[in-house]
C-alpha cells in the first residue's frame, strides 16, 4: 500500500456561490492511501463522493452532469491533512500546472 496524492479537477458543476447560481469547476488535493495509481485515482474520487458539502450543493440536472477528472497522481511519503477547494467560474481559463502550484 502506498500513499498517493490526487489533483482531483471538476468542471461544469452548479452550484449557489455568492447567492448566485452558476457552473463552476474546481482543483482539489486528495490524499488517500491504495494500492497503485490507479486505485488512488477511484478512492480519491470516492472521497469527493462522500464528501456532503459539495454533493449537497450541487444543482445539475441528469442531462447536464458535473464532471470529475484526475489531473495528477502522485506517490508520496506521508498523509497530509485535508486541504479546502479552490474554485473558479465554469468561463475563466485555467491550465492544471498552475492550479497545482
């Protein structure tokens, strides 16, 4: 077993920001513990899953779904604590090597 870190990237999610609804995207750190990079990959992405907040925030209808991508997989010696979101409107443009900096 190995610890990896996962820049989780979503796009296209609804959600109220500012009192306001919107599609927005975001980046995200996970940290889990697996297998290989590609059970990070699904365990991450299972953290988001379970994680209340976003999945109680977001408005998508079925035929307009969120999408989630794993931009970066990373092993690394020890877990770090868990770190917040950083979201950007669904029409501003962001590469991932500048999110990951």
């Amino acid at each position: 077993m190995g610890i990896f870190r996962v820049m989780l990237n979503g796009k296209n999610f609804l959600m109220t920001m500012n009192g306001k609804e919107q599609k927005v995207g975001f980046f995200k750190n996970v940290f889990v513990e697996a297998a290989d990079a590609t059970a990070a990959e699904y365990a991450a992405v299972d953290v988001l899953r379970d994680d209340e907040t976003l999945v109680n925030g977001v408005r998508n209808t079925v035929d307009d779904p969120p999408m989630l991508y794993a931009t970066e997989i990373e092993e690394i010696e020890s877990l770090r604590p868990p770190q917040g979101f950083i979201f950007f409107m669904a029409d501003e443009k962001f590469d991932d090597a500048s999110a990951a900096s």
